[in-house]
C-alpha cells in the first residue's frame, strides 16, 4: 500500500428510493445524479409531474422527493439501516452509477470552478479559493482528502449537509453509498457523457424488469432522451480547456491518481 495514495473511507450516503418499485439509487454528483433524481421523482409522482416537459433538472423536485420524512429520500443512519436490510431495504434493487474519476474530476473543475457565464468566470460556491487554477484544487483536494482520513476534518460524516458543496463534487465516489460496507449490494453502471444513451437504455431496461409500465416508460422517455442539463460540461470549452492543462501536466496528473486511487481500484478504471 503506497502511503501516498488516498485510501477509501466511509462518509455521507444518501438513497433516492422508489417504494412502488423497489428501486433504490445512491446519486453521486457528477455521475447523472440530477437526471436519476428526475426519473425516480417523476415515476412516483407521475400524475403530479405530468406537465413537466423536462425532467433532466432534477434537482428542481427537491422538495417533492429529496428532503427529510419524504418516503423517497433517506440519509445517515437511516440509509445504513435500509442498506443492512432493515426498512425494507433487503427487498429492494440498488443501483449506483460511477464515472471515470478523471471525467468526474474535469466536469466538476469545469461546472463549478472554471465555467464561464454572462461572460464572467463564474466560480461556484466555493473552490477552496484557488481562484480557477486546477493544480491549487488538487492539491487542496489532496490535503483535505488526508485530514478526512485521519478524522481531522468532520470525521466520518453522515449527512450531506457536513461535507461542503464543493466536496461532495469532487471526493472520491468510492468514499460515500456505504461502499465499504455494501459495495457487492448494488448493481454498478459505469457512465461515460458521451454515450449517456447507453445508460439511460440500460436503466430503462431495468425499469422494465421492476414492472415500470410501457405508458410510463413512454411517458419518462420523451422528458430525458436528447436533452442535457443545465451544467452539462462535457460539450463546453471550459471542459475542453481543463483536458488540455491536465494532460501537459503530470504532476496534476499524479495527484489525481492518489486521490482517487480507490476509485481506480474498486471500480476497475484505468489509471492516466
């Protein structure tokens, strides 16, 4: 074990559940979260939501489906519970879809930390100050990911709202979803923007299988395919741009293999 490389650990889970079809999601951010949020609102509210055209903002539905007491939404020790079986949760299918940590890393620098917007740098809550540069972020990022280690920073958190914006962007995926406990729980689905069809068929496909009706399935279709949301970054020069510095770069890319070591690992990406 390289003492370097930053090692997986337990912090926040948050489930995104479908009680009429026994679908459970762990949405990681950058990772088609706000798209699963969308689909998982829509199908158990889909009377409710019928004029929605577009549903790929689901963020929006935060207050129908995301918040405290909602039967679609669990966190902290609730979710673990519901992970161990307890809740109903040993009857229920759990997905989590992860992302090549590089891809995942580049459109979080892009949406959060370097997009441009109204013709200003628009920087996000909060990059940890380093004013748009990508190898200050890392490297910040790195020394974070050590003092979350070591119990120095927050220790093992449990809710969403101990790990700040910018963190959960950007910290391992391997680090929330109880991996280090359930890992072999769920069915993993690797995402690549480029082809995000392939895995909206796939997910449609295992709708099918939880007994999603055609009509609904139609009806969810025609509000996600062909569309993006609003901090799609895969298409933006901001994205374009952040590629180019990483790859002239290896000491950022160095750092990107240590922090996201266990991502490469449990995950099985290729390393840079």
């Amino acid at each position: 074990m390289d003492k370097d490389n930053i090692e997986q650990m337990e912090t926040y889970i948050r489930l995104l559940i479908s009680p009429k079809y026994k679908i459970a999601f762990c949405p990681l951010q950058k990772s088609l979260s706000s798209i699963l949020v969308g689909m998982i609102c829509y199908l158990e509210h889909e009377e409710e939501l019928k004029k929605i055209k577009n549903i790929n903002q689901g963020w929006q539905f935060e207050d129908l489906c995301m918040k405290e007491g909602r039967s679609t939404y669990l966190t902290g020790q609730a979710a673990k519970e519901f992970m161990n079986g307890e809740r109903g949760g040993k009857d229920y299918l759990k997905i989590a879809i992860v992302r090549n940590p590089v891809d995942r890393f580049l459109s979080g620098f892009s949406d959060k930390c370097s997009r441009v917007m109204n013709g200003k740098l628009h920087k996000g809550r909060d990059c940890y100050e380093c004013d748009n540069s990508m190898e200050c972020i890392l490297k910040t990022l790195y020394f974070r990911s050590k003092l979350y280690l070591n119990g120095s920073l927050n220790g093992h958190v449990e809710t969403k709202d101990e790990i700040p914006y910018i963190d959960r962007h950007l910290v391992p995926q391997s680090w929330s979803c109880d991996f280090v406990h359930h890992l072999n729980d769920y069915k993993i689905i690797k995402y690549e923007a480029e082809n995000s069809t392939n895995v909206l068929n796939e997910l449609f496909e295992i709708f099918r299988s939880r007994n999603v009706s055609e009509k609904s399935l139609e009806s969810l279709g025609r509000r996600i395919y062909g569309k993006y949301t609003g901090h799609t970054t895969f298409l933006s020069p901001e994205r374009v741009q952040a590629r180019d510095q990483l790859v002239k770069s290896q000491n950022m890319q160095s750092l990107i293999r240590k922090i996201f070591h266990s991502d490469f690992q449990i995950f099985n990406f290729e390393y840079p």
